[in-house]
C-alpha cells in the first residue's frame, strides 16, 4: 500500500490523504476509487501527467480545471481592442 494526496479545485485546495494499492494507474484511481471522468487533467506536483502513469508513495494528485480559451489567444484579443 502506498500513501498519496488528492488536492482537487473543487474542493476549495483541500488536500486528502489516501491509501492505495501498489502499481495503481492514474486511470485505475480515476475509474476505480475516485469515479472520476478520464478525461480530466491530472498533474503529480503541479506537473501534467499522462492517464498511464504509475503512481509512487507521497504523491500529490492534482486535479485541474479545462482551460476553454488559451491564455496566449486571449491577451491577443484584448490587445487588438
């Protein structure tokens, strides 16, 4: 068994402690423990991870919002105006 923490945007940067198993999948804890869609970004200390990766002991799993517009695009149109 291995220790990680969930800090979800949802719940107001409340981080929770976990206990799972060993070689557990970031899709395996999205579908089988946390019922989560697979298709939300997850980061492990603030860096984008791939659904495939293997989660170790002490990682924080981080859940991330969509972006609905880049950041680069939208300082070009506020610009323009």
């Amino acid at each position: 068994m291995i220790n990680i923490y969930i800090c979800d945007f949802r719940s107001n940067k409340e981080i929770q402690h976990m206990v799972v198993r060993q070689n557990m999948t970031i899709s395996a804890l999205l579908d089988e423990v946390l019922d989560l869609p697979k298709d939300i970004n997850v980061g492990i200390f603030g860096k984008l991870m791939d659904n495939s990766y293997t989660l170790k002991n002490n990682d924080r799993v981080e859940f991330y919002e969509k972006i609905l517009v880049d950041p680069k695009i939208r300082r070009k149109k506020r610009v323009s105006k």
